[in-house]
C-alpha cells in the first residue's frame, strides 16, 4: 500500500522569502509519480507541480521546485521568493499505476507581508 | 472549457436521506474520480471511471455509497441512508489519456452536511 507523510502541519514565509514543506513517502510501486497540489481557501485544487519517479532531474516550474530523494523517499517542495498568492494549503500526492492519488495530510503555509 | 464542474456545491440534508451529487469532467478526458475530503485531512480516493467502465473501488466506498458515469461523460455520486459521519467535501476530478502520471483536473467539490 502506498502512504504519503507530511509532517509539518502549518509553515510560514515572509514575503520574498524561501521556504521549503516537506513530504516522505512509501510505495511498493517501481513506476510511480509524485505530485503537489495547491488548495486555496475555498478555491479548487490546482496541480503545482509533478516528478516522474524514473527521472533522476529535480523538475521546476518558474518559483516553484522539488527536491526528489528517490532511495530516502522524500518529496520536498521549495518555494522560491514567495507571494501573498502562494498561501494555500499544500498537498503532497503519489499517483501509481492507475494515477489515483494518495494524499497526504496537507502543510498549511502562511504568506506574511 | 470551464474546468470541471460539481453540482451542487452545498447540500445539506438529514441523516437517513439519500443525496446524489453531479460531476461533468472537462470534455475529453475519459478518466474521472471521485475523492472524500474531511476537514484537515487530504483528500482520500473513492472510485474511479475510464470511460463508462468503473474500474476501481475503495473500501471506503460502502454499500450505501454508488457511484455512475452511464454514458461515459458526466458521474453521479449517490449516498444512500446518510449518515453523520459522511459529512465532508465530495471533490471530483477528471485527466485526459494516456492516464499514467497526467495531471487530474479538480473540480470545486460538493460540501455535504449531515445533521
């Protein structure tokens, strides 16, 4: 069975600052992927950012990038220079073979101006 | 396209009624799921549908709990006898194929209230 473990329950960040939310993971699936979700308050879930499990490279998308520990498990999202619009709650997710995600239980992260 | 859409956002209704949720995935994505979310916790999977075919259940899913997609596009969620404890937001979301590692669209979710 697959597990998702996010340990820290709430983070802050003063604007223009760097943060990073961490997330370990198990599996016993050799192809897999690893995913963050965005949940803003009251708003829909929206797809941050993905790793394919087979894929040595960090993947990045502009602010935002993973550091993958495939042999360790971990995930951890770093968000770079930070915004009022990053605050949201974030969900770190492992999609297997039939891509339904197993979520952990969320980092809630506050943006202070 | 306008995402996917759930109908309706709020129910709230009385423990022992039966209650159906809507969900229209974004046009072409032949996959669509269906997540329960309760209050700080992540989102925890229930089912899912590759066309009209439902493919996967959870053990959560009890005999109240049926789910549809009939024609492949649009799912009905339904909870037959509620009870308190399925209060929670009901999410949907769909992904286009191949289905391996794509991204899952999210729709708004359904908040359910059992009294």
């Amino acid at each position: 069975a697959q597990t998702v473990t996010q340990s820290q329950p709430e983070m802050s960040v003063q604007e223009a600052e760097t943060v990073t939310l961490s997330c370990t993971y198990d599996t016993s699936e050799s192809d897999y992927y690893l995913f963050w979700y965005k949940q803003p308050p009251s708003r829909q879930m929206i797809l941050v950012i993905r790793q394919e499990a087979y894929k040595q490279q960090n993947a990045t998308e502009n602010r935002f990038s993973v550091n993958f520990q495939k042999a360790a498990k971990s995930f951890s999202l770093k968000i770079s220079d930070s915004q009022l619009g990053d605050a949201a709650m974030y969900f770190c997710a492992h999609g297997g073979a039939t891509n339904k995600l197993i979520f952990g239980t969320g980092t809630l992260l506050a943006v202070q101006p | 396209d306008t995402g996917v859409s759930q109908n309706p956002r709020h129910k709230i209704t009385k423990r022992g009624q039966n209650v159906t949720f809507r969900c229209d995935p974004i046009s072409e994505h032949n996959r669509l799921y269906w997540y329960r979310q309760t209050l700080g916790q992540g989102p925890e999977f229930l089912t899912y549908f590759q066309n009209e075919a439902q493919l996967e259940k959870s053990r959560l899913l009890s005999d109240r709990f049926s789910a549809e997609r009939p024609k492949g596009s649009f799912s009905t969620l339904e909870i037959q006898r509620t009870e308190q404890g399925d209060s929670a937001m009901y999410l949907c979301a769909s992904s286009s194929p191949p289905q391996r590692g794509q991204e899952q669209f999210f729709g708004p979710g359904t908040r359910l209230t059992v009294l």
